[in-house]
C-alpha cells in the first residue's frame, strides 16, 4: 500500500509540474508571435499542432498575388492601349553611364563609345499596388517593351546604335508598382565630332550625342536630364591619341514643322595627346634642320658634298611630311603640322639656295681652249724694246720674268700640239694646262702686233685678269686683291653670315610658332575659366 501511495503522488506532483510548464509556455511572447504568423496553435501541453478552424487563423499579412497574374491583369489587351499617351502628357527622366570609349577617328570625324542609357517615366495604367502584390517590382524581359507604351526616343545625330547582344539584347525592364516604368539599354554608338584642325597636333576634340523623342513633342512628352546625368563608370578614360578632359549635358528646345521638342545633348571634350607628333615629327625636323646647317662649315671648295647633304635633307624632310599628313582628312586650311613642316622645308631650301650663290662665286673661269691648227710666227728680228731712262725698277723685273715664261710656254706648246696625243704624265696639273692655252692665244695675238708695237706688260697683265687667271704678284698692285680672290672672300663671308643668320632666324621662328599655337591659346583658357 505504501508503494501505491507513492506512485500515485508522483504521478500528481508530475501533472503540476507540466501543468506549470504549459502555462508558462502559453504566456511567451516568442510563441505568441508564432501563434500569430503561422497556421498552428500551442496545445494545453505547450505543443504545436495545426488549427482545423480557419476562422481561429491571425496573420499580420494577407495572401499575396503572384507576378504572372498581375502582368496578365495589366497587359490585357481590353483593357491596356500601347499606343496611348499616359495621362495625356509624360514626363521622361534620362540617365547616362558611359562605360567605355573606343576610338576617335581623324579622317572620319567621329568617335565610338559603350553606354547605359536609362529612362524613367509614370504609366498610370500599370498601376497594381491595390492588387497585393507579392514583391513591389516586376523585372521582366526585354521583349515584353513591345507591348508598353514607350516615348520612342533615339540618338538623332547618330551614325550607327546597336543594341548589346551578349548572348542576348542587353535590355533591362522594371516595373513599379506605383506604375513607374524603368528601361535600360547596353548600346554601342558612333556619333560625329567637331574639329578644327587649324592648332593640330595641338587641338581640343569636342563629340556630342543627341537623345530626343522621335514622334512626340514637349505638348505630349518633356524629356529632361536626372540629377545625375551623365556620367562615367570609370574614373579616368584614356586613348592612345586622345584624353578625356570634360563631359558636359544640357537640354535645348527645338523648332521643327510639327512643333517644340526637347534635345537632350551630351557633349564629350578631349585634348590631343602631341606626344607621339613630338618624338614623330618635331624632334626629327629639328635634326635635319641642323644637318643642314653643317654645310656652313664645310667651305666654299666643297660643293658637290655640301649639295648632297642639302638635297638628302629637303628629300627627308619631304618623305617625313607626307607619312604625317596620310592619316589627316583633308582640309582647305592650314595646320600648325602644315605651317612647322613647310617652314623647315623652306630653312633647308633656302641653304640650298646660298649653297649655289656660293658655287657660282667660287666656280673657275677659264679660257677657251685654242684652235688645232698652230699659229707660226713668222721669222722676224727679235723685238727692240723701247728705252725709258724713266722706267721703274719693278716693271723691269717683272718684264724679264715674263721672257722666261714666255720661253717655258713655248715649250708646253709643242707637247700641246703634237700629231701623236701624247700628253706627258703630270701635264695639265696645278694649272699647267690652262696657262699653256692661255698663252697659246698670248703668243698668236703678239706674233701679230710684234712688228707694229712693243711689248706692254700692263696691257698683259690686264688680259691675264680679265681671264680670271692667277697673275704674279709683281704685276698687282700692292694692297689690292684680284678679282678670283675677291669672290673667294665675298663667298667665305656669305657662308660665315648664313652660319649665324639661319639660326637665328629659326630661332625667332620657334618662338612665334610656339606662342601663337600653344601658349595663346593656354592663355584663352584660363581666362575662360577664371571668368
């Protein structure tokens, strides 16, 4: 009896305790909480088990409706018109992200980049927040644009716009569900820049794009830029030949026959990278032009190198201005590349033109050669010369001098005028050959006058000068040079004057070149910006 009485109380004190524990698990807050969002209830126990009467059900949300019967619910056909204008006027918001420019091309004048191009507006029948929808926006295909009203908006100044296709149209659509619609598309564009080459290699290239709607103007649809606008995706757009300095956007109305449309334009500014023009046509000009002036010092005597190095510099030059200007377009206006390159052809042009003013100054004038058939003086008495007791002493001297010559000439002659061609080695050297032509015609011209006149050695000399040949200095007056060496020092001077003149005319060149094409405009600049 004992035994029982000891299960048995057992057993009750067992019912309180679990009685206790249900009581405490009714009343917390954690399960309350549960009680009210899942379908299920506590039991006396404190477990959970499902609730049979839907009545005892409380939920904190209703059964939401899934994306599918919505879309459907919208787009039917009775009930949506893609072709009518929401509200009766829309207004659009456009964003710009640039992702990626390609190329800016010179000879075609235009430039191709990768943006995101987004656009929001309010469609008033794709209203659905009163249908308890299960998420507050609806992200469909791109397809699905066909059958929603759309502002029909295009680049109209484009060359060419494609849609990304990666594997397929890069084309975003979102719905709200206050009937906001967002769409945005991946394009690939190639629009025209304005250049003006006149400052080239030294120039700023401006490109725009123009985003309009194609059918609907400012009485149906405005169209305007978000606070945003445009903008990069990367911080800093590089090309080879151009830099990225500025992306401006702005908004213009303009008139055409049907009405007032809005223009949203964005304007990408880039400054030439002068770099690779430098190191590919400045610094190789400026070393030809140098080269050039190493004729300078080469001297009057050395005609034929000094006119090779000339010519190989113009040639150079020549070949060099035709590889830069190959890939320029066409223009009707002188480049700052054109006014450089033809302003150094001109200095070595011009070297070139002093080289033959100092040839023709130092050529050697020389005497016709004399006829085949020798002239024989006939056998006379030898020649009485008249007796000045007043002669001077130095006219006598230079007299004898001249029988002597005269003597050796003779001698010269007969090798001249052999029947058999022979010419002893080293006959015609130093001038021999020229002297023995000379006085070939000397000796004919005095056969003839022996008789009748005396022998003038001024009237010699004169013929000697007037023939450009070298005279023995006895018979020049002193301190007075000779023709041929007049002209030797008048082309020595010209050399030693171009040596000091050309660079510094290229000097001042340089500093009018490069303040007019490149500090000028700096300055233009700033004032801009300070202003």
């Amino acid at each position: 009896m004992r035994l029982l009485a000891t299960i048995l109380g057992l057993a009750i004190l067992f019912e309180v305790v679990e009685s206790r524990k249900a009581v405490y698990r009714r009343n917390s807050r954690h399960l309350k909480r549960l009680s009210r969002n899942y379908d299920w209830e506590l039991d006396e126990r404190g477990g959970l088990r499902p609730i049979t009467d839907p009545t005892k059900v409380i939920r904190s949300t209703r059964q939401c409706t899934n994306d599918s019967h919505i879309l459907k619910t919208l787009l039917d056909k009775d009930v949506y018109n893609q072709h009518k204008i929401p509200g009766g006027k829309v207004f659009v918001t456009v964003e710009v992200w640039v992702q990626e420019i390609t190329t800016i091309s010179d000879i075609t004048s235009d430039f191709q980049l990768d943006i995101y191009i987004s656009e929001m507006w309010t469609d008033p029948a794709l209203y659905f927040e009163d249908m308890n929808p299960c998420k507050q926006n609806l992200s469909l295909n791109g397809k699905k644009l066909g059958d929603l009203w759309t502002p029909n908006s295009c680049f109209i100044n484009s060359k060419t716009a494609d849609i990304h296709k990666s594997p397929f149209d890069n084309i975003f659509l979102l719905i709200y569900s206050n009937g906001s619609v967002w769409t945005n598309y991946r394009l690939k564009l190639q629009g025209p820049c304005q250049m003006d080459l006149t400052r080239f290699p030294f120039d700023n290239v401006t490109c725009s794009l123009t985003f309009e709607s194609f059918n609907y103007n400012t009485d149906e649809v405005e169209m305007n830029w978000s606070a945003t606008g445009v903008s990069k995706m990367r911080d800093k757009i590089e090309l080879a030949d151009y830099e990225l300095t500025d992306i401006l956007f702005v908004r213009n109305t303009e008139v055409y026959p049907a009405g007032f449309w809005h223009e949203l334009t964005m304007m990408f500014q880039f400054k030439r990278r002068a770099g690779w023009y430098i190191l590919q046509a400045y610094l190789p000009t400026y070393l030809t032009i140098c080269i050039s002036w190493i004729s300078f010092a080469l001297g009057s005597k050395a005609i034929p190198a000094r006119t090779m190095l000339g010519v190989n510099s113009l040639l150079a030059m020549t070949f060099q201005f035709g590889n830069i200007i190959r890939n320029l377009p066409r223009v009707s206006y002188v480049k700052a590349i054109d006014v450089w390159m033809l302003s150094c052809m001109t200095f070595v042009f011009c070297s070139l033109l002093e080289l033959a003013w100092v040839g023709y100054l130092s050529r050697d004038e020389e005497a016709p050669p004399p006829k085949s058939s020798s002239v024989e003086c006939p056998s006379a008495a030898p020649p009485t010369y008249r007796e000045q007791p007043s002669t001077p002493v130095h006219l006598t001297s230079a007299t004898t001098t001249f029988q002597r010559k005269k003597q050796k000439a003779s001698e010269e002659e007969a090798l001249l005028h052999n029947d058999y061609g022979y010419i002893p080695p080293g006959f015609g050297l130093n001038g021999t050959l020229a002297r023995a032509m000379s006085r070939t015609f000397s000796t004919s011209c005095a056969c003839e006058s022996r008789e009748t006149q005396p022998l003038n050695v001024d009237f010699d000399r004169h013929m000697e000068e007037n023939r450009g040949d070298r005279v023995p200095s006895l018979m020049i007056e002193p301190g007075r040079p000779s023709k041929r060496q007049q002209r030797d020092q008048l082309a020595l001077k010209i050399d030693k004057f171009s040596a000091m003149g050309f660079p510094f005319l290229f000097a001042i060149f340089n500093i009018v070149y490069w303040w007019y094409y490149v500090l000028k405009d700096w300055n233009i600049e700033e004032k801009k910006d300070g202003s």
